[in-house]
C-alpha cells in the first residue's frame, strides 16, 4: 500500500513519458544495451499467471498503465490462455476479440509498443488496426498460414515462440528448437519479413518438460 500513491502519481505521466514511442522499431529497442522489460496483460479468465484478474477491461487497463508506470517497455495483451506445461483451452476467435475491443485501444493509446499475443491473423489484423505495432506468435507462424502474409504486409516485428502440442522427455530438446525455428524462418522468408524483424523465442514451458525448460536456459546461444 506505501506504493500504491507514488505508482497512481506516474501512472498519471505514463502518455507524456512513453510519446512517440508507440511505434519506435522492434530493432531500435534491442539496440539500447539491456534487457527490455515486456509487461504481460492476460484479458482472460482463466490465466495461469494472474488468476483472471485482469478480465475486467477497467482493472486492464489500470494494470497497463501500473506496468508503463514501473518500467515496461512493451506492453504484451493476450486474450487467449496458452498456459505452459499444458491445460489450455481453445478460444474462437470472436471470443478473443471481444476480449480485446474494450482493452487494446486503451491499453495502446498509453504509447507503448504493444504486441498482440495470438495465433490468429484475424485477431492480429484487428489488433494492428486498433494499436498494436508487434506480432507475438507462441506458435512461430507455423499455425495459421496467414500469420506470415500478415506480418509481411504490415511489416511489423514478430515473435516467434518455439511451441510442440506435447512435451516427449525423450527427445533432444535443442535439436527440437532449432528444427523448429529452421521452419519458422523458411515461412518467414517466402513471405518476406525481414530477418531483423523477427525475434526468436524458444517457448520456455511450452511443448517442454520443466528439465527441458531449463536445458533451453543454458544453451540459449545454440539458438
């Protein structure tokens, strides 16, 4: 609570602060010589990391502007739980975006990057359309095959997330990632998205045994 006053006071200076930055390139970012720093905002019920607190559009975008105020320096919104290490349930699309109509904008006009966490070009399109300046994919393009076109066109940055539909203990983890990746890649060059528009995730916890998750920790430069 001794926080919650200076958080509210910053929060207030968020769209001053962030100006301009809405848009500034994915590589630009990098470039800064640090970690950057992506606030997540689940507009789910059934989050596995914050318990659908953030369901309700108005505790959203109290969160968003919480997390801008602390220091992010891009906002992440997803309305679809994918829930690592499994027990995720699909969600249609009209769903998800009904999710993020009331949020996104708002969420967006603070002037942050926001990435748009979907699998679905649909949902991404609208959320280009309405803010969002980043693709996050926890399926590496490798799902909806418009995905690509879609970043292609738009020229937007893309995450692209190693992913399986289930962990196997018995296979080389590494190797999984890179042949993945590999594919991902070879999608987003017949598409036409830039090699420096496209950030690698290896997925940690998702298609992935807790051992796995750590061996892809200690050899994030084989990827």
């Amino acid at each position: 609570m001794a926080h919650a006053q200076p958080i509210a006071d910053a929060a207030k200076s968020v769209p001053d602060r962030a100006q301009n930055r809405a848009h500034e390139p994915l590589n630009t970012l990098l470039q800064r010589g640090r970690a950057l720093v992506m606030g997540i905002l689940n507009v789910t019920p059934d989050s596995f990391s914050d318990g659908g607190q953030f369901f309700d559009p108005a505790r959203a975008i109290a969160h968003a502007k919480e997390m801008a105020a602390q220091g992010a320096d891009i906002l992440d919104i997803g309305a679809e739980s994918t829930r690592p290490y499994g027990g995720q349930q699909p969600v249609a699309a009209a769903d998800e975006l009904a999710r993020l109509k009331p949020a996104l904008p708002a969420v967006a006009a603070l002037g942050l990057p926001v990435s748009i966490d979907t699998i679905k070009a649909s949902v991404a399109e609208w959320a280009l359309d309405h803010g969002a300046s980043i693709v996050n994919d926890v399926w590496g393009l490798q799902q909806d095959p418009d995905m690509a076109r879609l970043v292609a066109e738009r020229g937007v940055p893309v995450i692209a997330m190693h992913n399986r539909e289930a962990a196997d203990e018995s296979i080389d983890i590494v190797a999984d990632v890179i042949a993945f990746f590999e594919r991902t890649l070879d999608i987003a060059d017949r598409a036409g998205i830039a090699r420096d528009r496209i950030v690698l995730d290896p997925g940690i916890g998702f298609g992935k045994t807790p051992g796995q998750s750590i061996i892809c920790l200690a050899r994030l430069e084989a990827f």
